[in-house]
C-alpha cells in the first residue's frame, strides 16, 4: 500500500485576535497537511523536531491520536517546543512571531523505507535552511531514487525575504528534485518580487514542468508542461487563514493517492485529472479556514473516508 511522507517543522501556534488569545493547536505547515490526510485514514509518517517537554509530549500524543507514524520524530531532551503566536487580522490572515530552541546537533533520523509511488511532502522554510541541509537533502535524494512522487510547497514567508538571494541556489535545488511546485501568490512575490504565473513558470520549469499558483479569491492557475489549467476558488469568509495552504497541498496528495496516480502517471495527466486534483485542494482548504483549527474536522474528514 502507497505511504505518505512527511518532512518539516512542528510547532506549537497561539492564535490571538484583537489582542487576545483565541486558540491554541500544534502546527507546522507539512505538519497541518498531514494531520488532515491521517483524519482521512491515508497511511502518513512524519519527519519532525519537538523538544522534551509537556508542549512536545502533547503534540506527539495528538500526531499518534490523529493516524501519524512518530518513529522518526527526533526529542531533544532539555529543549522545548517551538511557540508561534499568531495574530489574526480582520482578514483571517496572521502575522508572527516566533520562539525557538533548538540543540546544535538537530534532526538525527535512520531513513524510512520509501518504496515506489509513494508521496513525499517537504517545503516552507524547513526545506532551505542551511543548518538542515545536510539532513534534509540525503533523504529528498533517497527518495526520488525510491521513486517516490515529491511534492514541494514554497511557503516562503516574508520574514525570509532578505534571505531569498542567499537561498536561491537552494530554491533551484528544490525545484530541480520536486515533480510538483507550488506556490501562493505571496510566496513568489517574495522569492520574484512579482507573482506573473507565466514568467514564474519560465524560470520553475527549467527544473520541474508541473506549477501550481494559488491566488486566494481570485482561484488557482495550473501550469503543466506549458498547458495552462485555471480553476476558480469557493468565496468564503475565512474565521483563520493559516492552514489554508497546508491544507490546499493535503487536498491535492489525497487526489494523487485515492485517485491512483503513479509517478509514471504524472507526464500524462489530462485537464479533468487537474480539476480533480485542485478540486480536492479547494475543499481541504477552505474547509481548514472555517475554523481556528490548522486542519480539516474530523467530521469532514470522515466524508472522505467514504470516498475512499
């Protein structure tokens, strides 16, 4: 049976709105992906870092509760979890800060058996950062060698941006071993310093030919090989927007997994099979932004186990 992978941070979000605290839920954005796609009942593991302590323990119970294989969740005795305090704007849409404290020596996991057609989430930050890279990459590698479908979420936060010409050996590294790159409009603003989805796509697909731009209320645009797809998205008034991607990207991994498609597939795929694919990726995360939850309700996830 296919397995889902995942690599990325964990951490713990505080929500704040107009000052005061609202919600307090784990999150991470690989993380809030997979937390949906195990409340579906797909097969996930998760690569992650959480320190030895009581925020750590509970997200690790709430991995476990929620279908997630913890084997590769490194501990790090006498460090503590990372905290986002996330302030809600009148929009849904949050603004950060963050507290972290981690060992020197960071991320030490054996390599999960990976074997062909399985689906490997890696992205944001996690993904770029010079301290992980020695880590992160051997096991990117190992798994396209496995053959497994990788799937690369940008999410690239403009707290990052004055780092984005140093990183950008990093992001072509990305693109280059990722069969699906995606984005929001905000990422490649501030990777680019504009969001043109064709000329983004000129530079993408020197590396990877599949392109996935999502652009809020104004819909998603597909670019695949050069076949451009455009789907419109669900007008919503959002209660919180931060796991709107994460769960953009878990909705599009559920369309690959239940609807069979292989890496071999990928090459082929027809206008029907994208508005599928995206179709799901619409539902996940609107779904997500109706509540101060960073992932789907059990209860709309349950619909999808009957899909299955």
């Amino acid at each position: 049976m296919r397995k889902i992978f995942g690599i990325g941070e964990t951490i713990y979000d505080i929500l704040f709105r107009q000052g005061q605290p609202v919600a307090a839920v784990p999150g991470g954005s690989v993380f809030n992906g997979l937390i949906s796609l195990g409340r579906t009942g797909l097969d996930c593991t998760f690569i992650t870092e959480i320190g030895a302590d009581q925020v750590g323990q509970n997200i690790l119970a709430f991995m476990q509760q929620n279908g997630i294989n913890t084997d590769y969740v490194s501990c790090y005795q006498g460090k503590k979890t990372a905290i986002s305090l996330a302030f809600l704007d009148e929009n849904g849409d949050a603004h950060y800060s963050f507290y972290k404290d981690y060992p020197n020596n960071r991320l030490d996991f054996e390599m999960p058996l990976i074997q062909k057609d399985d689906i490997v989430a890696f992205g944001a930050y996690f993904a770029l950062n010079p301290v992980l890279k020695d880590k992160v990459r051997p096991f990117l590698n190992y798994a396209k060698e496995q053959g497994a479908i990788l799937y690369y979420d940008l999410n690239f936060r403009d707290n990052h941006a004055h780092e984005v010409e140093a990183l950008r050996d990093t992001f072509k590294e990305n693109f280059a071993i990722a069969d699906i790159v995606r984005g929001s409009h905000e990422d490649f603003i501030n990777v680019y310093g504009h969001d043109d989805c064709h000329r983004i796509y000129d530079e993408i697909s020197k590396y990877c030919p599949r392109f996935i731009c999502t652009r809020g209320s104004n819909g998603v645009v597909v670019i695949d090989h050069g076949q451009e797809y455009r789907v419109c998205s669900q007008p919503i008034v959002p209660v919180s927007t931060i796991g709107a991607g994460d769960n953009f990207n878990a909705g599009i991994l559920y369309g690959l997994y239940t609807g069979g498609i292989s890496r071999d597939k990928l090459d082929s795929l027809t206008r029907q099979d994208w508005d599928r694919l995206v179709g799901y990726g619409i539902e996940f995360g609107t779904e997500a932004c109706m509540s101060t939850s960073n992932y789907v309700s059990t209860d709309f996830a349950k619909r999808y186990k009957k899909d299955r």
